[in-house]
C-alpha cells in the first residue's frame, strides 16, 4: 500500500481585508502627490531664491538697494537724494 502525499505552498498570501488594503493604497497614492507637489514646490522657491541672489546692490542708501547714480545738479532728481547724489533703479 502507497501514500501519496501532495502538500501545496503558496507563494503568496491571499489578501484577507481588500478594504485595509484599499485604504493603504489610497494613503500610498495621496503621500505620493504630495511629495510630488512639496518637490515642485521647493524647487520654485529655490529657483526665485538664487535668481534674487544674482541681484546686485551697487549702492545702498538709508538701507535701500540702487543699480545707479548721478551727481545731483541742484535742480531735478528722479531717485533718492543723498549727498551730492542722486539715486534710483
């Protein structure tokens, strides 16, 4: 008299709660956006961050920053007066 034993084994588990599971992916989906929109947002910010960087402040007067200056002639100023100067933008 022969046995014959046939033992099966699954490569993976069956999902016991597709509505748990159903959740989890939607969690996934939703932190996966996110990240998305923070990255593309952190990358805005830099780029508006270095680009303001690459701004020069030739002149600084009364803490304000002027790209130039003209010797003020007594009579017309369309900037800031300091001095014998006058500047703006």
């Amino acid at each position: 008299m022969y046995w014959y034993l046939c033992a099966v084994v699954a490569s993976s588990t069956a999902v016991s709660d597709p509505a748990g599971a159903r959740k989890l992916g939607h969690a996934s989906i939703g932190l996966s956006v996110a990240g998305i929109i923070v990255t593309v947002v952190l990358i805005i910010i830099l780029m508006v961050v270095l680009t303001s960087a690459g701004a020069t402040c030739t002149y600084t007067v009364y803490g304000a920053c002027y790209s130039h200056r003209e010797y003020y002639d007594g009579y017309y100023c369309s900037g800031v007066k300091s001095g014998s100067y006058c500047y703006y933008d």
